[in-house]
C-alpha cells in the first residue's frame, strides 16, 4: 500500500501532532506529513514539526478581512500537496461550510469528550462541575456543525474526585494521543471508508462509535 498523504493544522502546543509525527517514525502509520499549517507564530508545535524536517507554514488569521479569506488561504497551500487526509490537531479556528465541503470524507478531528456531550470549550471542567464519572475523548470526521460529524473512536477516562481541569486534561491528552494516530491509521489503510456517504469500518458500516478499551479497539 503507497504512502498516504497528511496535512496537519494546529493552534498550540501540539502534543497529537507529536504523536502522529511518533506513529509516522515508528512505522505504525505508512504516511508523509506534507505539512503543518498553524495560525499562531509561536505556538510550540511549530518547533515540533520543524524538528522533523516537516515543511511549516504560518497563516495568521487576523491578516485576513473575512473568514472566507483565510478558509481559502487554507486552501490554497493544502491542495497542491494531494492530501489524503487533513488533519485537525488542536486547531482553534472555526472552518466555514465551503472549506469542510472541499475536504468532505477527508477531514478529521479530535475532540476532548466523550461526544455528543460537551460540543466546543472548557470539555473538563463541565465534566467536573457535573460529576461525571467518565470522561474522555473523541475521534470524528468533521461536518458543518461544530464537533458533531461522525464519531470513529473514543477512550474513556475515568473522573476521580481530586480531579482538576489540568489532572483530567493531562489524562484525557494521554489518551488522545494513542487515538487519534489509530483513526488516522484507520483511514490511510482504508479500513475506514466512505460509501456513499456512509462510514464502514472493515466493509461493515460504522454505525456507533468504537471504543479504544484495555489496550485495544472493540465494537459497540
Ligand atoms: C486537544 O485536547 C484536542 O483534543 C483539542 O485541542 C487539544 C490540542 O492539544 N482539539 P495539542 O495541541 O495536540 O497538545
């Protein structure tokens, strides 16, 4: 099977990114990162992708007028790179309906809860202020409504009492960081595929979110 293609957009300190740079090195995920596009000068996964050599590009979202703008901006660097996936790795800017049309079945995201509960902010401190027992992470492709576009596979975190924002986001983060280069190993195998419009995983369809549980992948 050739080599797919990634594009990685980041915001911040880019610690999935490092874990699917780590996938990439250790062989687990048969890929190139064509590119990590970030929005803010001095987020610290900049330095992470240009440690490994991989071509960084900065596109600040205030040089531009209008969302669109920038969304085409995007655009215009990620194309020619082919990308079998473009990957959202902590990128905090809000995609408008034409870029995620573009890149459609081909636009992935994580999300640190257990979704369809705690769509957009502040994910661990609702799950504490509520008392959830569990929390965690999810992986999904990415429609035009903000974190709901199908889920492929989340990892549960339990919620203990002395919990604070950081402990739990520390343990939710570790968790993510085996999860998402296993979906995105996933779809660069093909083993997650879109027909019609219609998620399958292994030529079954995915109907409910696998779940990332003692080490390996099982269904629900
Ligand atoms: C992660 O919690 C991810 O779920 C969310 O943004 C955070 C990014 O962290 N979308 P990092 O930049 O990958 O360290």
């Amino acid at each position: 099977m050739s080599k797919a293609s990634l594009v990685v957009l980041i915001s911040g300190s880019g610690s999935n990114l490092q874990a699917i740079i780590d996938a990439v090195k250790n062989k687990q995920l048969n890929a190139d990162i064509k590119a990590v596009i970030c929005n803010i000068a001095d987020a610290k996964g900049l330095q992470r992708a240009a440690d490994e050599n991989i071509d960084t590009h900065i596109i600040d979202h205030r040089q531009f007028d209008s969302r669109e703008l920038f969304d085409q901006q995007l655009m215009k660097l990620i194309d020619p790179l082919k990308p079998d996936l473009v990957i959202l790795a902590g990128f905090m800017r809000i995609l408008g309906k034409p870029f995620i049309a573009h890149y459609h079945n081909r636009l992935i995201n994580i999300h640190p809860s257990l979704l369809p509960k705690y769509k957009g902010l502040n994910t661990h401190q609702q799950a504490i202020d509520n008392n959830d027992t569990k929390h965690g992470a999810s992986v999904h492709y990415v429609n035009d409504e903000l974190d709901s576009g199908q889920v492929v596979i989340q990892t549960e975190v339990q919620v203990i009492e002395s919990d604070t924002v950081d402990t739990l986001a520390r343990r939710v983060l570790n968790e993510e960081h085996i999860i998402y280069p296993l979906a995105i190993k996933l779809h660069c195998e093909n083993r997650l595929s879109f027909k019609e419009d219609c998620l399958h995983m292994d030529n079954k369809v995915l109907t409910r979110p696998m779940l990332w549980k003692d080490n390996k992948l099982v269904s629900r």
